[in-house]
C-alpha cells in the first residue's frame, strides 16, 4: 500500500528518488541535503502526479526558494485541477515577511515599539465617567486587534494606562495620562477589553455634579481626546437637575488656595469659618470641610418569616447632597436614636446610588431594639441625627386552609365557570386572605398570569366565584389557595384539580319508533353504536315536538317539550302516556344531555300522524 515517508538520506541517482517517489506515493520533502533536481526526482520527475505532492511539500518547494520547480507545479495543478492557492499563498508571505523583517533592521531602533498616546472618547452623568480607548493615533484610523501588557492605575485624581500593541508589522507602546477636574473614587472605577482595538473605562465621581471638562488643566490640550456626543445625548438626562461645577480642591491647589464645597469656590486657607457649615481646614486634600449636611433614609423587609429573628434587605436611600458623605452607618435603635450600647450593624461606603445590604436571616433581635438607624458620616463624624425604620418582625401565615372545592358550570371546551369554596384553616389568627392561583402543579403557580384573586378570611368558609367564559392560562391543572398575610404568602397551598367539564356536544344515538304509531307506539333509542362523539358526561336524553319536517335541531323549531329517555326507563317511552301531538308537529328530536346543559346537534325522526277516528255515528 502506497504511504507517506519522509525522506531521509537522499544522495542517490535522480533516476532512484523519482522511483522511489513513484512508490511512495505522497512524498514529504524533509532531508536537509535535498537540491532542486533531486526534489524534483523525489516527486515523480517528468511524470510528478501534482494530485499526490502533499500541501506541506508545496510551501518546503518555495521556501527554499526552488522558483523553477514551485512554477512547475503550480503549472501542472492548472492541468490537474488541483488548487494549491493556500500552501503557495502561505509560504509566499512567509518569505516576504522575513524580507521585510530584514529590512526593518536596517534601522538601528527597528524592534522596540513606538510611544503612542492612544486617542479616545469620554462622555459623562451624574455619578461616572465613560471613556472608549482606542489602540491608535488617531480615533479614525485603523489600529491594533489587542493590546499586551495592560496595565492600568486609578489614584483619586488621575487615570494611567499603558499597553503594547501590532500593527501593520510595526510594534507600539499605547500610554495614556489623564489629571482630571474633579476627584474620583479609586476603588468604585473598572475597565474591561472591549471591542476589537478598545479599551472600555468607567470611572466613579467622588461627588455628584456635571464636570465642565474632563481635564484639571483647563488650557492643556489632548489632540485624540474627543467628546463621545452620541453617548452624551443618552446620558444627558441624568445631569438635568445638576449644575455645573466651577471649581475644584485641584483647580483651588493652582491657585494656592482651598475649595468650599457648599459655595462651589476657592477660597483663602485662613478663611474656612466663612464655608457654610465646612469650617475646618483640611491642608492634604486642600478643603474646606465639615461633618455631613444631609440625611439618608433607610427601609427593611423582612424575609426571615420566623418569630423572633430577622433577615432580610436593608435599603439605604441617599442622602439628596452626598458631597460631603463617605459612608452610611446602620444601627440598632429606636425612633429617635441609635443605641449606643450596640456596635454599629454595617458601614456602608456611599456609591452614588441607593444601596441594598441583606441581612444574614435568623438574627437576633438586641432587648431594647425597635428600629434601623442610619447616620451620614465622613472622616470627621456622623451627622448628629439618623433616620429610622422600624424592625417588623415578618411571619408566615399561621396555617394553610383545610379545604377547597370547585365545580366547574360553565359547559364549553376550554372554559371554567362557577364557585371555588375554601375551608378555612386551624389557625386564622395570622391569616388575612387566601390567595387563588391558577396552579400547574398542586405547589406551583402557572407563572405571571396565575392569580385569580385575594379572598379576605372571615372567620369561616369563604367563595370565591369565577365568571363565565373564563379561560384558565395555558398549562393551569389546579386551582391553588395560598394562606397570606402582610409579609408574604405561605409557600405550601391547598389544591383542587382543574376539570373542565363540558356539556355534550352533539347527540350519535337513533331514536325510532316500534309497536306501533306516534301515538300508540314506543320512542326506543339504540344507543349500541360508539357513543364518544357525544362529548361531555351524557345524564340521559330530552325528547321534543319540531315543526321542522327535516329535523332541524334549532331550538325556535320546537313545540313542545315529551319527556326523558334515561338508563331508569331503558331508554324507551311509550307514547300512550304521552301528550298528543300539537298539530303542526312534524318530526321528534332528542338532545343527550347533562347537568350543564343539552348538545348542540339532535337526533332527529319523521312521523306520520294517524288518522282521525270518525265521530260517532260516522261510518
């Protein structure tokens, strides 16, 4: 069998390698002393099958730069129908990048990457800068796919970034700068790899306020820097209610003097007791400062649900002014103050949000303890009162209902109609209402169309009833009752199978009349044919007078109502008891029906009326 070898010692005759080639098949070009000729022997020599030189061979032919025999047989592939473009392509560019390698370095720098400030674009709102970083000179210029060696630093004033890329051969070292206006909060700004040749940044304001600029040097100018404007006209109602800012603690430090935050200015270092409220000197951060101004307000839930302990989300809602809040501080308290007894629950650094902070479940409730307490504090204290919520301690409802029924009176396919009674539970004492859900299982809800509606408990069994025409939400099997109270619904309900009960549909039995006519014979009705068409749970069957000679079922056509043919008369009912029949009367229809109603369609019989008895004395 013909396989593929490498060729090892290949000093022979050509006349040997092109026997050789012939016998192996597809030859690999791989000993280091092969020439042209005896390359060209090795794959068949005059009679080379280009369809049997392996691809690997083709680029080996090339990148020795054996020009004659790669034209050959790219030449005989044309013949042969064989498309070598990837392996000639491939091994092209390897050379000419060898080549061009060559040449770079000629110059005596050629290898070490350029220095390049990257160009970018930032835009803003009310609490965060966005920056787009991209790997080039120009933002709309190509650049390089990725960048190596990422390193990226936050202080509370500046942004570095630095990174290696490859372009078009060439090596770049990307670094970028940036001093910005106002400070930032170092530990609350994140950058991610974006999109092919970007670098996304957001960073945290230290105060909420719209930035007049990005840069703390108002006359430096960046020649990449761009306004990111289609991002700004998104973000742009999150700064309507917020003034400019005019200064700075850096913009006031060029200028030898210290910021006021309240009046938004500089002012002389000895002249802090005229800043409202931020009388004290700070010479490291270069302001004027003070004990917070404004208060949060805090909320709880809880989700515990067992007496005596609490768990759950504490909600921190902040402080309208947070400029000079760094933290919120949670307490145990009452109404009107923390205890100073306890240690404080959380310190909560403030985000330029609302925060959200769950509480372990199963804690403990301290003696004495009847509210949340959240204070406002930075580095010099808390503002001298807090704001509270009050510990609800949540439980669940006491007990899950004893009871539920529901019968379904509606009669159509697909509809549910009629009363659901609920038994009312052991222990109602915490219980406010049962709440009725469609159900798909007996503990699970169909999902967001599934509630019915919430029944208040009155201390005995209660109803709830369902319209007529209601259509139960796809995969509804139970109706579900679940206790509740104030803080929440028991998890486990009570359950009653959904059964969409329906009146018959139409009607398959045959009625006939034996033993006579329509007035001294029986109405029989054989129901021995496949009775499943008649839908519904068929009770028995209603026997009707029609004026309609060809046995039309609607019901204007009837004129009388005969009687009932059910399992207790065998189905059979002699017309000797029966009212005669009305003279305009020209067929009998039967409808089957049940405790929902009649079918829609009859069986229907033709009669012939007898004639009159001849009055006495009348032959």
């Amino acid at each position: 069998a013909a396989v593929a070898t490498p060729v090892s010692a290949m000093r022979g005759a050509a006349a040997v390698l092109a026997l050789l080639g012939a016998a192996w098949g597809a030859v690999r070009l791989t000993a280091e002393d092969l020439t042209e000729e005896t390359a060209r022997a090795a794959l068949g020599g005059d009679g080379m099958d280009v369809k049997s030189i392996d691809q690997a061979d083709v680029q080996t032919v090339i990148e020795r730069q054996w020009w004659k025999l790669a034209q050959e047989i790219v030449a005989k592939s044309h013949e042969a129908k064989v498309d070598l473009s990837s392996p000639v392509r491939s091994a092209v560019r390897e050379i000419k990048n060898k080549a061009d390698t060559l040449l770079r370095s000629l110059d005596p720098l050629a290898g070490k990457p350029k220095p390049v400030s990257p160009a970018f674009q930032w835009a803003q709102n009310s609490t965060h800068l966005i920056l787009s970083v991209k790997f080039t000179a120009r933002w709309n210029a190509p650049g390089a796919l990725e960048a190596k060696d990422v390193k990226v630093n936050f202080t509370d004033s500046t942004f570095n970034f630095e990174g290696i890329g490859e372009h078009s051969n060439n090596k770049y070292t990307y670094t970028l700068n940036l001093d910005f206006f106002d400070r930032i909060v170092a530990e609350g700004c994140k950058w991610k790899a974006a999109s092919v040749g970007k670098l996304d940044v957001t960073i945290q304001k230290k105060w909420a306020r719209k930035w007049p600029r990005l840069l703390r040097n108002k006359k430096k100018k960046i020649s990449n820097m761009h306004f990111w404007m289609e991002l700004q006209d998104k973000l742009e109602s999150t700064l309507a209610n917020l003034g400019t800012a005019s200064n700075s603690p850096f913009t006031c430090q060029d200028k030898g003097k210290v910021y006021c935050l309240p009046t938004d200015s500089c002012k002389a270092a000895d002249d802090c007791a005229s800043c409202a409220g931020k009388t004290t000197l700070n010479q490291e951060s270069f302001q004027c400062v003070g004990l917070p101004t404004e208060r949060g307000t805090v909320s709880f839930k809880d989700a515990d649900m067992q007496a005596g302990t609490v768990g759950g989300t504490i909600k921190v809602s902040k402080a309208k002014v947070e400029h000079d809040v760094s933290h919120y501080a949670v307490y145990w308290g009452t109404a009107e103050k923390k205890l100073d007894s306890m240690p404080r629950i959380v310190d909560l650094p403030v985000t330029g949000q609302d925060i959200e902070w769950s509480l372990d479940k199963k804690t403990q409730i301290p003696e004495g303890a009847t509210h949340f307490v959240v204070h406002t504090r930075n580095d010099l204290g808390e503002h001298e009162t807090g704001s509270s919520a009050p510990v609800v301690d949540g439980v669940w409802p006491s007990g899950k209902a004893t009871g539920i029924s529901f019968d379904d009176r509606d009669g159509e396919q697909g509809e549910v109609s009629g009363t659901v009674t609920i038994q009312k539970a052991e222990d109602e004492s915490r219980v406010t209402h049962y709440v009725l859900s469609w159900g798909k299982s007996k503990g699970a809800k169909v999902g967001k169309d599934a509630h019915i509606s919430d029944v208040p408990v009155t201390g005995n069994a209660v109803t709830h009833y369902i319209s007529v025409n209601t259509k139960p939400p796809k995969g509804a099997q139970y109706i579900l009752a679940f206790s509740k109270n104030e803080h929440g619904e028991l998890p486990e309900p009570i359950a009653v199978p959904l059964k969409d009960r329906v009146k018959p549909s139409s009607t398959v039995a045959k009625l006939s009349l034996q033993g006579g006519d329509i007035t001294t014979g029986s109405l029989v009705l054989d129901r021995s044919m496949p009775l499943e068409k008649e839908g519904g749970d068929v009770k028995d069957y209603a026997v009707y007078w029609s004026t309609s000679p060809s046995g039309d079922c609607a019901v204007a056509q009837r004129k009388g109502y005969i009687g009932t043919l059910s399992e207790s008369n065998q189905y059979t009912m002699a017309m000797t008891t029966q009212p005669r029949a009305p003279e305009e009367a020209k067929t009998v229809v039967v409808y089957a029906r049940n405790d929902l109603g009649e079918s829609s369609t009859c069986t229907s019989m033709k009669f012939e009326k007898p004639p009159p008895k001849p009055k006495e004395g009348e032959l």
